[in-house]
C-alpha cells in the first residue's frame, strides 16, 4: 500500500476534497490510500474532519518547539513511520526546512493560490485584482527549498470580474483547487508525475488531466 500523509494547519478543505475523491474512485483498490493527517494547530478544524472520518490525526503543535528545525525534526520523526510515497500541504501555513524538503524531494506537494510564478506568497487573490489579471488560479507544486518556487505540476483556473474583491475570487477558486489537487496528488503517486532537474516531468495525456478550467 502507498500511503499518502496530509499536513494542514486550518479549515481543510483541500484535504476533505482529496478524502472524497480517495474514496469516490476507490484509491485503496489501486493501493493508494491516505493514511495520516498532521496539524501544528491542535485547532485545526480539518484536523477534526480527519478523526471524525476515522483517520490516523494528530496534532504537532509548532509553539511547544524552541526552533524551526526543532519542529521540523519532530514532525519527520512522526511521518516516517508512515513511509509517504506523498506528503500533502494542504493549506499547511509552515515554512519547512531545507532538512525537512530534501528528505523527501519529489514527494511533497503544495497548493498555493494563484498561478504560479505569478504571486508566491501571502495575500495572492488581492494581488491579484490589484495587478488587473484577467484570469487567476491554483498552483499544485513539488516542494522545493524555494518558497512556491518548486516544480509545476498542475494549474486551475478561474476568470477575474471587475467587482471581484479577495473574498468573491477566493470563493470561485477554491472549487477549482478542490478539482485540480486530487488528480495531482494520485497521478504523483501513481509516478506518473516526476521529478527531474527541477521539472515536473508527464506525458500529455497527464498534462491535459492536470490543466483544469
Ligand atoms: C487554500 O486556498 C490553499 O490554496 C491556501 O490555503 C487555503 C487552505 O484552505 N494555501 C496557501 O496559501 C499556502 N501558502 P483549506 O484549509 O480549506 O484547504
């Protein structure tokens, strides 16, 4: 079996979408099935989403660590029993350490909330707007030591109306990050997505699959 492990730090939506869409297509008949869920906010209300659904859940709690990498250290210690063949950041709002991202380069996934390279960062839907785009999107990536500077994987997008403010965009996208994040995570896991020289390498069947309007 490949597990997947889920690292978030709120609402978790994302991972409820990847979770329903593990067990619409029945991943564990592939053997794929997501197997932990880690939050460093005990709060988290997708931390209880994932006891509720009777999952592996705990919590790691960032504040109880004196360093960043203390934290880190911790945290891997907690996942490597699991053996991810994927880690997913599903709205998970830590920096990893450098330590944390090579240990399993090519396995971790990020989403982020715009259409990379355009808007790494925080505050991307009101940067958007401010910026005039016509279109905005979500960005599924691998992890690099480069803030949402790591390799592309998959892109959803969403048009940009003139009476848009952060919230309204924000609320078209999210639907469409919950489209795009469940076909890169299997599709990662399945190897058909892979790492190399920096790039996130498919075929073009993968590639349209991964390109969702
Ligand atoms: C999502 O919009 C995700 O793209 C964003 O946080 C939200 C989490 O929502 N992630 C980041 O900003 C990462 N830097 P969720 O907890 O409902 O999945």
């Amino acid at each position: 079996m490949k597990n997947i492990v889920i690292l978030l730090s709120g609402r978790g939506s994302n991972f409820e979408a990847i979770l329903r869409t593990a067990r619409a297509e029945n991943w564990e008949a592939e053997g794929l099935r997501i197997a932990a869920v880690f939050s460093n906010r005990p709060d988290a209300k997708g931390l209880a989403t994932a006891r509720a659904e009777g999952l592996d859940a705990f919590a790691v709690d960032h504040k109880a660590f004196a360093t960043r990498e203390a934290f880190d250290e911790e945290l891997a210690r907690r996942i490597e029993p699991y053996e991810p063949a994927v880690i997913v950041l599903a709205g998970f709002m830590r920096i990893l350490t450098p330590g944390f991202v090579s240990r399993w380069e090519g396995k971790i996934l990020n989403i982020h909330p715009a259409l990379l390279p355009l808007f790494p960062g925080l505050d991307t839907h009101r940067r958007c707007i401010e910026a005039g785009c016509r279109v905005h999107g979500s960005t599924v990536h691998f992890v690099s030591a480069v803030l949402d500077g790591g390799a592309i994987i998959g892109q959803s997008v969403v048009p940009v109306m003139t009476t848009d403010t952060p919230d309204t965009l924000a609320a078209r996208l999210l639907p469409y990050e919950h489209k795009v994040y469940p076909k890169c995570v299997k599709a990662v896991a399945e190897g058909r997505v892979k790492l190399v020289d920096g790039r996130a390498v498919m075929d073009d069947a993968t590639a349209r699959e991964l390109a969702v309007f």
